[in-house]
C-alpha cells in the first residue's frame, strides 16, 4: 500500500503543477482539488468545479490522504460541462464521502463517486448520483468498502465494481438505472466480493419484480457466460418504495431517497429554541399546579 502511495505522489510531481489542495469549505465556483491533508471538508453551498485538472486522469476532487470526512451537507456538485473522468475519487484508508447530489460524469473511466486502487475501510452514503455514467463505482479496493442508503438512478451503469476482494457491503440503497450493475465481462469479482444485503438490510431494484432470477431473492448480473455463481440480494424491494424525504439544501428539488434526513446533514439532531424550553417549562409547571388543586 505505502509503494502504490509513493508511486501515485512520484507520478502526480512528474506532471509539474499539481492541483490545489481543497479548502476545508467549499461552495461557489472551484478549480480540481486534493484533499491531501486528514480532516473534515464541507460543502456550504451548491459547489461547481470548472477548468482542466493538471493531473490524470481529468477529475474534480482527488482524495489521497486517510482518515477524511467530505460531506456534502445535501448541496450539489455540477459537474456536467467539463467532460471529466470523475467527481470524487478516493484512493485513501478510512474515507468516508457523503450527503453528495453529483451529476454530469459522462466518462466511462471512473465515475461521479468513486474507490480507487488499494484504498479499503471507505464508506459513501447518503448520497444522490445521477445522470452519469457509472453512479459509483468501486475498482481494485481490497476490502471494507461500505455503499448504504444512498439513490443511483438515470446513469447509463449504476454500480460498476472491478477487482475487488472482498467486504464491499452494500445495502440500502435505491437503484434505477438502464443497468444497475455492471463489472467487467472477464472479471468474478462483481459476484464473489460484494454482499448485497447486511443485516437484514437489502436494496430497492427497478427491475426487481416476479419474473427477475432468484425471486422473491433478486440475482444480480454475474456474467453468468462465464460460469460464475449468482451474487444474491436476500432482502430487495423496489425503487418505487424508496422514502420521499430528502430535499436538497442547496437546489431545493426533492428527490427519492433510501434513508435520508433532509436538511444540512443527515446527523441533525432538533433543537429547542429558548422560547420553546420557556413554553414547555410553564406548561409543566402549569399541569403540576392543576393537578395540586385537584
């Protein structure tokens, strides 16, 4: 792992320039960025990264440093005028990406989301791809990749995974796409290193109904050309039961969610306000009092 790391940085010096690091905040109008230094980064408004990346392949947010957090806080990321090869590309340990809406990845390279070589121990969730052409995408991560609660629908291929071990869980998640998941057709990992359910937790299909292989089980697509086991969601359901509660903080829109929270983040917890504490004190006190004079 620490090879492939000094490789990547050796290449990444090789070209000259290299992109900027991303602020810990970011919204507005942004050049391609790395996210090279551990931490917490955040979206504050609807972001739009524009201009060529001067490392390759042609990208918005590279991450390469471990122990990161990027949420989104449920603003977009617009991607769609600059023909890049992704939106978010992890190649660190212990990433976790989320609250995303991203869209206008084209490139059959990567993805809008996406695990790169080596990484393991990430996570991406609550998050909304569309209109790209791999939703997320998971290629050559060695183990505990976990994809939950997040919408992949309108991308030519929803889910791609490539050379991927093992401990890739994913569960909880709404896909509707023209194919849901793909993986390349010589390779058997999309079959034997993902589980597609996790405790008692399975995914919503578009296609899933009486007539998909392995019903009331749903099979997903294991080039079964090639004589590879089915690979078996045990708990699906379909895309039309997906939850209606995730509103965009920064577009707006409402848009089908599988365990969203809508707001700014998925961890908000309610708070009182003063006037609100004030009112439920003085009803309290005044049911006590009701109750004494009984």
């Amino acid at each position: 792992m620490k090879k492939t790391i000094l490789m990547f940085i050796i290449a990444l010096f090789a070209v000259g320039v290299v992109n900027a690091t991303c602020p810990t905040s970011m919204s507005g109008t942004i050049s391609p960025c790395i996210i090279d230094v551990p931490g917490t980064y955040a979206l504050s408004g609807d972001l739009e990264v524009t201009g060529p990346s001067t490392v390759g392949p042609n990208g918005a947010i590279w991450i390469t440093a471990s122990d990161v957090t990027l949420d989104c806080s449920n603003y977009m990321v617009d991607l769609i005028s600059e023909g890049y090869d992704f939106g978010i590309l992890s190649f660190g340990e212990r990433v976790t990406v989320k609250n995303c809406e991203i869209f206008g990845i084209t490139s059959n390279s990567f993805g809008a989301i996406a695990v790169g070589s080596d990484s393991h121990d990430n996570t991406i969730q609550n998050s909304y791809s569309h209109d790209n052409f791999f939703g997320i995408s998971v290629q050559g991560t060695p183990s505990n990749t976990i994809i939950n609660d997040n919408v992949v629908e309108s991308n030519t291929k929803g889910i791609y995974i490539v050379s991927t071990d093992s401990n890739v869980l994913f569960y909880g998640n709404c896909l509707n796409n023209t194919e849901n998941t793909d993986g390349p057709t010589n390779d058997y990992v999309i079959c034997t290193g993902t589980n597609w359910d996790y405790l008692g937790e399975g995914n919503f299909w578009s296609d899933y109904n009486a007539g998909n292989p392995g019903y009331p089980d749903y099979d997903v697509d294991c080039h079964p050309t090639l004589g590879n086991p089915p690979s078996t969601d045990h708990e699906p359901g379909h895309f039309d039961i997906c939850d209606l509660e995730f509103t965009a903080a920064g577009s707006g829109t409402s848009f089908i969610g599988g365990g969203f929270g809508g707001g700014p983040s998925d961890e908000a917890v309610p708070e009182l306000s003063a006037i609100g504490i004030g009112a439920l004190i003085i009803s309290v006190v005044a049911g006590f009092l009701v109750l004494k004079k009984k």
